[in-house]
C-alpha cells in the first residue's frame, strides 16, 4: 500500500494534513481501545468492535470450528495492531503518537529516518519533553527549531495551538515539523519531508535571480542603446532645423546682395563669375530646402491635408520644370497627360514627385523619362520612368536613405529646378517620408542597365467601373501613360501617328528600324506594353521585330500596322499565329485604339 | 418455536423466497431452553453472560428432570440485524458453551434496510433476540466460512456512530465517496451488487473477517452489519469464490455420510455474489445435498464472533447407534 490511496491525488496541502491528523487520531484511539481487548479482560467497558477484536483472538486461539481453515491461500493475515502499523507507514509523512500521559505510543518509519538524521532513535515509552529535549541538544542547521520544539513539550497539557517549524539536519535533509495537541492529553508529531522539495525550489530560485539579471541586463543595455539612438535622431533633427532656418537668411540676403550686383554693370568675365556665383548660391539654397524638408518630414510637423483633385494639377507643372532641363541633357521627356482626380495632399506629393523626376533626369545621360500613371486597382500608379543606370536589387531599400547616392562619382553638382536636390541624396529620401506620411505606397522596379520605374500608389478619388472596359474600350479609355513603340520606316507616317498616339495620354517612342527599336527598349528597361510595327522595316520585317523585342525584353502586345490588312490574309495568318494583331492604318485610329486599350487592360 | 423474517430462505431445493424454513427437533432427541430479550440498545457483557448461565442452569434442570442426558449441546441466537446487542451475546454464549458450537443469523429484509422480526412466544417483536440452548444426541458439527483474500488499498474509519454500525467518514472523507473512489464505482452507484463486488475486511486476531455493507445511506455514511468504530482500518476485498468454497466444505462435511440436517445461516452478501456469477443453482444443489435449511442473513453468529458476510451452519448426524426419530426439515 502507498499513502496515495490514503489521500486524493487532488487534496491541497492543507487538506492533506487535516485528513492525516483525522486519520492518525483515529488510529491511535483504537490502538489504546485496543490494547484493552487484545489483554483479554472481558469487561462491559469494551464496545461492540473491541468485543469483536477480543473474540476473534480467542477465536484464533481456539482454532476453526469443526473444519480445518480452507485451502484457499490467505493473501494479508493481520491483526489491528499490524494493520494500524501497516497504515502508519503508509502514511506519507512521519508520525509520533504521544498518549494521554504524554509518552510515546506509536510511530512509523519516515519519522524514525526524519531525526536519525540528527542522530536519536525512537523508542516505546519516551516522553514528548524527553524527545524534543534530545532533539534540541543535537546538532541542526538551526538550532532556534528544536528549540521551539522543545518549549512547546516543557509547557505540558496547557493549551496551546499547533507548533510548525523546519528542521534542517547536518546531512541536507529537511523537514517541515508540526506538534499539536490531540484530545484526552496526547500529543501528535508529524515530520514532512521536504528535503527535495526545497531543494528544487531554492534551484529554482536561483535560476530565476539569474535569469532576471540576465534579463535585467540586457534589458538595460538595450535601453541605452534605443535612448541613444533616439537623442542622436533628436539632436540631428534639430541640427538640421536649426541650421537650415540659420542658413538661408543669411543665404537670401547673398544672393539679393549678388543681384544688385549683378546690375551694376558688369564686365563680361565678371559677369559670368556672378552668374557661377548665382548658380552655387542656387544649388545651396534647394539644398539646405531639401535639408529643411526632411527634417520636418522627420520630426512629424508636416501633417498631410489630403483632399480630391486631379493627377493634371502636378503633371502640367512637372512638364514644365523638368521639360528644359532635360532637353539641356539631351533627353526625352514626357509627361502622359492624365484626367485621373486622385485623394492625396497635393503639396507633400508634388514635392515627391518633383524629386523623383529630378532624379531620373540627373541620373538618365541618354534615352527617356516618362512620367504616366495607370489605373491599379482602386489606386492610380503615378510612375517616373527612366533609362538610367538602372539599381541593383540588394541597394533598392538602402537608396531611400538619406545622404546615400549610389552613384557618386555621377551627375556634377548642379543647380536644379524645384526640388531638385544636387548631390547629397537627399531627394529619395525625402519621396519616402512623404509618401510615408501620405500612406501612399512607393514602388522601385529596376535592374543595372535596365533604367528604373518608381511608382507612387495614390488613391482614385473616382473609382472606375471596370465592367464597361471589355464592352467598350475604345470609348474615353484612359491610356495615358501607356508605353508603346512605334516602328516604322516612314518619317512622315511615323510623325503622324506620334501626334495622334500622344494625343491620347499615351507615351510613344519612336524608331525606324530593328537596330533603333531594340536600342530604345534597352534605354527604357522594360519592354513596352505595346509593340506597333509596319510590315516591313530597313533592316527586318515587322513580326521579326516583333520577335526580337519579345524574345530580348518580355511578352508584349503587339499589331503590324497595314494600310488594308484585308488584302493580306497570309501576312494576317502568319501574324495570328504569333499572337499579333493586323491594324488598319488611318481609318481614325478606331481599331487602334481599341487594341491599345486591351493591351493595357491584359 | 422460534423464528425470524428474512432476506430469503434455504431449504430442500436449496434457495428459495418468499417461503418459510423450519426445522422441527424431536422432542425425543432433543432438549431445548429458549430466551428472548431486548438486545436494540445494546447489552452489556456481564448480563449476557448471566443470562447465558441462568439458560444453561434452567437447561440443566430441565434434563435432569426428565433424568436423560442427551450428551452434546449447540447454542442457536436468532436476532434482529440492526439490534446492537449482538457482539456482546455471541461474546457471552460463545465463552458459555466453551467448544460446544453456537451460531446464529441476524435477520432483516432483503434490502438491508429495515429492522428484522424475531418470533418468539408466538408474536414478531423487532429489535430482539432469541436465544436457545439444545442438547441433543445428535452429533454435531460447525462450520464457518469467512476466508478473505483482501486487496491492498486499506481505508482507515475516521468517523463512526458505533452503536448504529455506521460509518460516516472514511480517510477523513465522507465514507460511501471514498469507499466508491477506492473500490472504482460511481457514488451513486452503491446498489447491492456493488457492495457484493466489493467487500470489505478488517483484520483481527491475526486474519482478515469479512465486514460486510448494508448500504449506503442518503447523508453519505454506510451502514455496516456488524460492529465498526474510529480506527478501524478496512481493506477492499475479492468477492469469495462461494460455489466452489461451499461445495468443498459441505462435501467435508458429508464425507462419512450426509447430515441429517444442515442448519444454515448465510450472508445476503454471499448470495448475491453466487447470483451474480450465474452459481446459484451450484450453491442450492451443494444445500439440498446437505438437507441444508436455513436462511440468508444480515449477519452471522459462529462462536464468540459476531461476524458478517460470512457462513455459518451446523450439522447434525443421526445419534450413534441409530434413532427412532431424526430431525427433518421441511420447506
């Protein structure tokens, strides 16, 4: 037997311990009933179970009546007294039982081993003070325990409440100890092993204090890292507000003062000193604007006002500002006009804009600049394409950094319009605080040698029906923005179909030939969302070109462009199979348009 | 003539319901002195014991009367199982009549939970006992059956009402609960049996008895047909195997010759187990072999003890050198 069958695995501690007290005084009640009835004096004193216990005795002692004991083998013979002993081992403490006259009656093991570990043995007779006395002079880890012990014994029958204390012997082991007194004067003293109980706790609780250094530690550490990057973003902000406001008084006052200069009659290479002067003084004036914005962007002064109005209010400015410079630089750009109304705070967006567009002029040397946007979604995607040098994937998060070119060495310092910001790299830094602010998303598509495309995500103020797309495309179907290649031979017809192409939103680059077709995607980076060819071009037939651009620069839409595509049907057979259209030239720009306008939605 | 109610009957074709079992003693063969006192509150020793030597001083004068000794004595006790004079008169007549046999049955009904009835004097009185002395020229033997092969799990009673052989807590927890956890069962489920399945035992005088349940009362206490108290420690017990146990004894005792009658007191908690395992019709062939009658008891008297879940019986040969007249039993 376990004492776990004495107890419910369920019992709480203290329960527990008022159902081992019933049990202890239950069974030494009867072990001195019993004592009567096993001495074998019938008396009227003995109850009905003593008798029963007497009886039995004498039974035994008489033998089985009439029949010797059945064969069946007897698994537990016992008498009370063994099977009150059997008990108290089972118990899962140690228990001294204390009579009326204060001696001790009955144990079990687990207290024999809890104070052999103090060196005293338990024997028959030997009083609660007598005990706790030999218990007091032995040696403990804390001597104040067996003394308290000790009082508790030399105060006698005066009532006193139950006494709990731990002993810790010399050896590790340790007890929790309770003395308390049982009705008629006797005593019961009950040892708890705690030993390992103990143990695992003061383990875990050192691990714990470890722990929580540790954890205190690093805690501590990282504040102190997280407060110091916080007052060093605090500081460098401040700084740069500070310096900016200090900086362009004094910079204003330069160049009105270089303006009156300029006025008093100048020699020629004096005047072209000023106008250098001017043009330094131009570059740290956008500068220290740029330093400015991104110190307001950076320290939350600027609070985005979004309100509707249309894509053209930007676009048209943008056309402007950039348009000379550009062309300076030998560059195409274009602005696709756009009718789109978007939801957006048109100062914070306009700044954005405005330096993503000087950035692609000042990093494209040759080729195109297109700024277009396209319906996505709810959304409209503004974009600023370029054919510059192109971003390695792995540096397109680190260019939104502020301070950060990639590449250096390139464009001059030079003074550019609006909020073109020279040198410093600061513009896309700025982009992304803005678009940040604007909850506008902000996308980079490029790859080195393949130019670039930043797309800005901005919310339609007027949400499409897309359903009418498919019925009837070629009516007022937005294209603006749309970037196809024109190639054909004749500079005439190619000119024409330019003017009607830009007529409608559309981004057109034309070339002549293979060599100049192939040249231009390259300078785009991306292949174009419409191929137009003639039939016949210098250097190849149209569905040649076709090909190429395909195989070189991805899968785009594409139609020949015939003057009676019906007079052809093998040239329209051989086009079916590579999945390109036959177009009529002139007949309005009707059909056209409507190819335009599924190559867009594909 | 003396008798009781009962929880069921033992007759010729072993057991039976709802009938009487009597035996008649001829009067040329037998001698008899009965009593009957009040034993519901309780008797004390010392007057059990007086009665028993003022029934054996009448007895005596009664024999010497007729100027016929018979030769061997019994003692027979018929008692209402609730009455808690029970220990104490089997006590006094069991030390009375030395090694001459004495038993005896406690009555009740067959569901444990009324009074018995004791017949004496022509009218049933609850709360009594009848109590007769007999000397015969039979000879007779006793036979008890009480071997328990007990488990380990022991439950210690903390709480007892001794004189109404309750017991209201067990391991400090409310005695049916626990004794259901223990024994496996449903508290709710403490039916008779459950309660066959799972005896109990209390160990004394160096072996185990049989301590067998009443049921379980409503305020979760159980109710015990023979004596309890604080301390007591019970250990769950395996049902004894009672065809096979029964058959061995009973054949025993038919070894030199059948008895001509087998006085038969036996545990409900006996029968209910032979039903229980489909062993009745062995256990009332191993009776009617025996010309066993009697009856199913709340308790049964063998010697000094008064014990419970047990078998108690007696059997009587014809008288050496043969009879006119032998007891017989009838239905």
């Amino acid at each position: 037997m376990t004492g776990a069958t004495l107890l419910r695995p369920d019992d709480d501690p203290t329960r527990r311990t008022e159902k081992l007290r019933r049990i202890a005084e239950a069974l030494i009640r009867r072990a001195e009933g019993g004592g009567a009835a096993a001495e074998g004096t019938a008396s009227d004193a003995l109850s009905g179970p003593g008798l029963f216990l007497m009886a039995a005795a004498k039974e035994a002692a008489a033998g089985p009546p009439g029949r010797p004991a059945s064969r069946r083998a007897e698994a537990a013979p016992g008498d009370a007294a063994s099977e009150t002993q059997a008990v108290l081992d089972a118990l899962p403490l140690g228990v001294c039982v204390f009579d009326g006259a204060r001696r001790l009656s009955a144990w079990n093991r687990r207290a024999e081993d809890a104070v052999a570990g103090a060196g005293v043995r338990l024997t028959r007779g030997t009083t609660l003070g007598a005990l706790a006395g030999d218990l007091a002079r032995r040696r403990w880890q804390d001597r104040e325990a067996p003394r308290r012990l000790a009082a508790w014994a030399a105060a006698g029958e005066a009532p006193q409440g139950p006494l709990t204390v731990e002993l810790r012997d010399v050896r590790g082991g340790s007890h929790d100890v309770r003395l308390e007194a049982m009705p008629e004067g006797g005593a019961l003293l009950t040892f708890e092993d705690v030993g390992a109980e103990r143990e695992a706790l003061r383990r875990l609780h050192e691990v714990n204090e470890t722990l929580e250094a540790r954890v205190l530690e690093r805690t501590e550490a990282l504040i102190a890292a997280r407060d110091a990057a916080e007052t060093a973003n605090r500081e460098k902000t401040r700084f740069l507000a500070a310096a900016g406001h200090d900086l362009l008084q004094p910079l204003n006052a330069a160049r009105l003062f270089l303006a009156a200069l300029r006025e008093t009659g100048l020699d020629p290479g004096q005047a072209r000193i000023a106008e250098r002067l001017g043009g330094a003084f131009g570059s740290v004036d956008a500068l220290l604007g740029a330093l400015l914005d991104i110190s307001r962007l950076e320290a939350g002064e600027a609070r985005p006002e979004v309100r509707t109005f249309p894509l053209s209010r930007l676009f048209d400015p943008l056309r402007d500002e950039f348009g000379a410079l550009a062309g300076q630089k030998g560059l195409r750009f274009r602005v696709a006009p756009s009718a789109v109304e978007v939801r957006s705070d048109p100062g914070l967006l306009r700044r954005a804009l405005q330096n993503l567009a000087a950035n692609a002029v000042r990093y494209t040397r040759t080729g195109t600049v297109l700024i277009g946007a396209r319906r996505r979604g709810p959304d409209v995607a503004i974009e600023i394409r370029d054919t510059g040098p192109g971003i390695p994937r792995e540096l397109q998060r680190a260019v939104f950094e502020a301070f950060r070119r990639l590449h250096p060495e390139d464009p001059e310092p030079q003074t550019g319009p609006g909020g073109d910001v020279p040198g410093m790299g600061l513009g896309l830094a700025i982009v992304e605080r803005a678009c940040g602010l604007l909850e506008h998303r902000l996308e980079v598509e490029s790859a080195p040698g393949r130019g670039s495309c930043f797309r800005v995500l901005v919310p339609r103020a007027t949400p499409g029906r897309a359903g009418e797309i498919g019925a009837a495309p070629a009516i007022d179907f937005d294209l603006g923005g749309m970037i196809v290649l024109l190639a054909m031979p004749d500079g005439e017809t190619r000119a024409a179909l330019l003017r009607g192409l830009e007529g409608r939103g559309v981004c057109p680059v034309a070339v002549a030939d293979l060599a100049g077709a192939v040249e231009a995607v390259a300078d785009l980076g991306a292949a174009p969302e419409m191929i137009l060819a003639a039939p016949e071009l210098e250097d190849a037939s149209g569905l040649e070109t076709i090909r190429t651009l395909r195989a070189y620069f991805g899968r785009s839409a594409a139609a020949l462009l015939t003057s009676d595509p019906s007079s052809e049907p093998a040239l329209g057979r051989e086009a079916e199979a590579e999945d390109v259209e036959l177009l009529p030239l002139g007949d309005d720009g009707g059909r056209l348009r409507a190819a335009l306008a599924v190559a867009r939605e594909v | 003539m003396i008798g009781c109610t009962t929880a069921g009957e033992i007759g010729p074709e072993g057991y039976a319901g709802g009938g009487i079992a009597a035996v008649g003693l001829p009067r040329g063969d037998f001698a008899a002195t009965t009593r009957t006192i009040d034993a519901a509150g309780g008797v004390r020793l010392s007057d059990a014991a007086a009665l028993a030597r003022e029934m054996q001083g009448e007895l005596e004068r009664r024999l010497a009367e007729t100027a016929r000794p018979l030769g061997r004595r019994f003692g027979l006790m018929l008692s209402d199982g609730a009455a808690a004079g029970e220990d104490a008169l089997a006590f006094a007549f069991g030390e009375a009549l030395g090694p001459a046999p004495f038993l005896g049955g406690s009555a009740g009904d067959a569901d444990g939970i009324g009074p018995g009835f004791v017949l004496s004097g022509g009218r049933f009185a609850s709360g009594g006992a009848t109590l007769a002395l007999v000397e015969t020229r039979c000879r007779p033997a006793s036979l008890r059956l009480d071997r328990m092969r007990a488990g380990e799990p022991r439950m210690v009673v903390t709480g007892a009402d001794a004189s109404g052989r309750r017991v209201t807590e067990l391991n400090g927890e409310p005695a049916a609960e626990e004794y259901a956890r223990l024994a496996g069962l449903s508290v709710n489920a403490l039916d008779a049996a459950a309660l066959a399945a799972h005896p109990l035992a209390a160990a004394a005088g160096g072996r185990l008895h049989p301590r067998a349940l009443r049921g379980a009362d409503p305020d979760g206490a159980l109710r015990f047909a023979a004596a309890v108290e604080e301390g007591m420690v019970l250990r769950l017990a395996e049902p004894p195997d009672v065809a096979a146990e029964l058959e061995d004894a009973l054949g025993d005792l038919s070894r030199g010759g059948a008895p001509e009658a087998t006085l038969v007191f036996e545990s409900v908690l006996r029968r209910r187990e032979a039903e229980a395992s489909q062993a009745a019709a062995r256990v009332s062939a191993a009776f009617a072999a025996a010309n066993a009658v009697g009856f199913t008891s709340w308790g049964e008297q063998a010697g000094r003890l008064h014990g419970s879940g047990t078998l108690s019986a007696l059997a009587l040969y014809p008288p050496e050198g043969g009879s006119p007249s032998t007891p017989g039993g009838a239905p």
